[in-house]
C-alpha cells in the first residue's frame, strides 16, 4: 500500500459529459470523481482525464500545442482542457480534462467507424504520452480503457522504453467489451511505428492482423474488465473472441472489478427527470412514476406489472429469446415498455410487437435520458436477458430505483443480481442461466406472481433492493488497490531488468 495521493491519468475514447456511445463514456466520466476522493490522504488522488476532442465537444480552452512524431512525419496536436466536478461526503475536487485535438482525425460527423481509425487512434495514444513532459507532470499509473488505448502500454515498453521520464508509469488495461477489439491489416505495424518483428503472435498478430486490444492484454502490467464473472467467462472458448488463450496466458494478472454507478445522478430522492420522488422507506410514491409513465407513452392508466427494457437494440442483448417468448407473455395482463435503438431487424421487431399489442406495448426507438430515467422510475420490472454482458449498468441503475432487474445470469449480471428466494427472503432480483427462451419466460413469471400475489413482500424486495450499494465510491477502492499492484509489480520488474 502507498501513504501517499495516487497521481492516475485515465485514458478512454469518451468520457460523459463530452461525448458518449455507450457505457465506456460512463465509466470514464464517474470512476475518476471516485478516485479523485479516496484514498489515504485528506486530499484524495490527483486524478486527470485524457480523451479525444470530437468535433461536438464545445467549451474548452486551449493549453497547448506540439509537434507529434508519428508515421515518419511530425503532426500537430492541440491539447484542450475543460474539467468535470467530484463530490463526495465533504470533499469537492475538480478534474482536469484533457481533450486531444487535430483537425484532419477528430473533426468529423461521428466519433467513430472510419477507414483509419488505426492512425486515429495510434496518434492519439503518442500524443497523450508526449503530452505529459510538456505538462510536467508525471502520473503514477496510466489507466487504459478498450483497444483505442491499447497501444499506450506497448509505446511505453518500445518508443518510451529508455526515457527516464517514463519508465516509472505502471499501467492498467481495462477490457469494457472483448468483442470490440480494434484489428487492423498489418499495414498498422508502420502506423505504430514498429516493425515486422512485431507482426508476431507472442506480440501483435492476432490471426493476420494487428490488434491494438491484444497490444493493451500484452503490454499493460495488469489488466481487468468490468466484472469478476466476465473475466473468468473470458478465458474459456465460448466468450474469448478467440483470445481466450492469451487471456488464460496473463491469468495472473487478469482482475475483475464490478462497475458502479453515479449515486448522486442517480438518486430517486432528489432525481428531477422523474414525476415523483421517493425513496427506499416510502416506495409507494414509486407508482406514481408508474401511472405518469404510462400517460406519457399512450398506455392505459392501470395498476398492472410494468416491464421496462432500455437498451442497445443488438444481438448481444438476448432480444432473440424475448421475441419468441413475446406472444406468450402479452397473453398475461401486463405491459412492457421498451426505449433503445441499433440493429434494424431489432427495431422492426419491437415496432411490429407495438402494432399486435398497441395497449401493451410503449416504444421509443433512439435515445431520450429524459424517459429512460421515467422508465426505471416507473416500471416494475427491468429485462436483461443477455446473451453476455461484461458489466452492465441497467440492472445497478433499476435497483438504485426499486425497480426489480430479471436477469441471464452472466458477466456482471451473475455479479450483481442475486435469485429472490421466497423462503428466505433472500436475493435482489430474479434470473435465469441457460440461455433459452423457456428459462426467460419460467423467471419473468415467477416474478410475475411474486408481485400479484405477495405484494407485501414484493414491497420488502424493493426497499431492500434500493439499500445496496452499488456506488463508484466502493469500486474506486477496489481500483485504486489494483493499481497500487499495477505499480508494484511495474517496479519489481524495473529492478530485475
């Protein structure tokens, strides 16, 4: 353990506020308020934040500028700087956030899915480490998220190997989602500024190409995902993305770490997206939520079980299992509320289900903050049948507002929701572990009838279910111990070399 503030730069291709295309952004953007206010010393860990700058990212001001050498030329880099606020108990920290800018990669119509994010990417990553001498500030570990940060751990041990200002960094590569893995033709090796040495399956080649994920697994000295479950699901075929074998390889410093949630965005108490506050000790306001949910979204106003779905409309997300089992389940006095967009075959079924069952079903297709936070107020219920799920923040953020999360048992869903037993009381939710649609449709109905025919108890399972705490606050601990191992073992292997 170290007795003095951790100085981490955190690294992520977006970060809520600035910019957002899914849960990664979350985590960038609350993960370093936790950090910022723990630890051992009464002024917390000097905490910073490094990202892109898109083209939609306003009210910055400029700090710097510098010449990056990069694929055998000089590109210009602009460093920006905007800040995001920490609070916590009576500590109240800002946090510097550095936004990397150049005209020609980052300002563009959309953030991602361009023909060179290679070269996007790789530049950003030079630049964030050719940054910090110019900052003259040298952070202790650098915290690495998905394979757009991948190549940071692999320039420190090439590029930056012998330049005594950095060869004191640790770093952590933290794995958000292992299918996204940033595999380019070989022709990145030159991007990189490597050579074909490194086109090699000991280092960069994954199956042909060049992985900027595989170069996060390989060069970081520790690397976690987002739940202990995903990363031991991770290590075995079924879910690996064929880097099972790599990550089975690294085992001993693979980790775990369950993501938290934002307790002061998300909170039923003083939430003023929400119709209704309420709280843990009188959750009968919550149906309030319920009934102005249903007005908003053209339903019948009824005292019937509300089932709420928001999510990426994608494969991953078990929507196959709900669409064989959806006949079955509107024959039940029931509606069901579903807000996401993605795949369009996922978006036509949702819409057809809406035409069968018009005074069942309420549909949003996109994104609307407003009415996702209306929906875990209002619902009773929250689906996540997943097919896998590294983390998930759905089910953190239905049981901060009692509404009971049914879930596959995977990843970080295992981790955080556990069996209601009616026996003992016992349990947050209700779930399921064979991936089939009669498993899906056996546990929504078991929770059905808790609350049709309990509803005494089924008040209990929502208050108990509002009291735990699944906060940043107990997760940034357990990410600043990792990255006090991170730099342990960065040392132990500095004095051996």
């Amino acid at each position: 353990m170290y007795d003095r503030p951790l100085k981490i730069l955190l690294v992520s291709s977006e970060v809520v506020p600035f910019a957002k295309t899914g849960g990664l952004a979350d985590v960038a953007g609350s993960l370093p308020k936790a950090l910022a206010t723990v630890g051992n010393d009464d002024l917390g860990n000097d905490v910073r934040v490094v990202m892109p700058r898109y083209r939609q990212i306003e009210g910055d001001t400029y700090r710097m500028d510098f010449p990056v050498p990069f694929n055998n030329r000089f590109e210009t880099a602009i460093i920006r700087e905007s800040s995001i606020e920490a609070h916590y108990q009576d500590r109240h920290k800002i946090i510097p956030v550095y936004l990397v800018d150049n005209y020609h990669y980052f300002y563009r119509d959309r953030m991602y899915m361009f023909d060179d994010e290679a070269e996007r990417f790789a530049f950003f990553c030079r630049t964030v480490l050719e940054m910090l001498p110019r900052l003259e500030w040298q952070p202790d570990v650098i915290h690495c998220n998905d394979w757009q940060s991948g190549p940071i751990p692999l320039y420190l041990k090439t590029h930056y190997l012998h330049n005594n200002f950095y060869n004191r960094i640790a770093t952590v590569f933290t794995i958000h989602n292992l299918q996204y893995q940033g595999n380019f033709p070989k022709e990145a090796l030159k991007v990189l500024g490597l050579g074909e040495e490194y086109f090699h399956p000991e280092r960069l080649e994954f199956y042909g190409m060049v992985s900027f994920m595989k170069a996060g697994i390989v060069y970081a000295d520790i690397v976690n995902t987002v739940s202990r479950t995903y990363a031991e699901e991770i290590q075995r075929p079924e879910l690996g993305e064929r880097m099972d074998g790599l990550l089975r390889k690294r085992s001993a410093d693979l980790y775990g770490i369950v993501n938290g949630i934002n307790y002061h965005e998300f909170n039923p108490r003083e939430d003023a997206r929400i119709f209704r506050n309420y709280d843990q000790y009188n959750v009968a306001n919550k149906k309030d939520n319920k009934f102005a949910l249903q007005r908003e979204l053209g339903l019948p106003v009824r005292d019937v079980p509300v089932i709420g779905l928001i999510s990426r409309l994608v494969d991953q997300k078990g929507l196959d299992l709900i669409a064989k089992i959806i006949d079955d389940l509107m024959t039940q006095d029931i509606q069901f509320v579903v807000l996401g967009s993605g795949e369009q075959y996922y978006e036509n079924l949702f819409q057809g289900i809406k035409v069968r069952y018009p005074e069942k079903m309420g549909l949003y297709i996109g994104f609307n903050a407003i009415l996702a936070q209306r929906i875990y107020a209002g619902a009773d219920m929250f689906l996540m049948p997943s097919r896998f799920e590294p983390c998930g923040l759905g089910q953190l953020i239905s049981l901060r507002y009692g509404t009971i999360p049914i879930v596959r048992f995977t990843g970080g869903l295992a981790d955080t929701v556990s069996d209601y037993n009616t026996a003992t009381g016992s349990g947050n939710g209700f779930g399921f572990s064979d991936y089939s649609e009669a498993h899906l449709l056996n546990t929504i109905n078991r929770a059905l009838k808790l609350y049709r025919e309990r509803q005494e108890e089924w008040q209990r399972l929502v208050a108990n279910a509002m009291g735990l705490d699944f906060s940043w606050a107990r997760s940034g601990v357990e990410y600043l111990s990792l990255f006090q191992q991170a730099m342990n073992k960065h040392l132990s292997v500095q004095r051996i070399a």
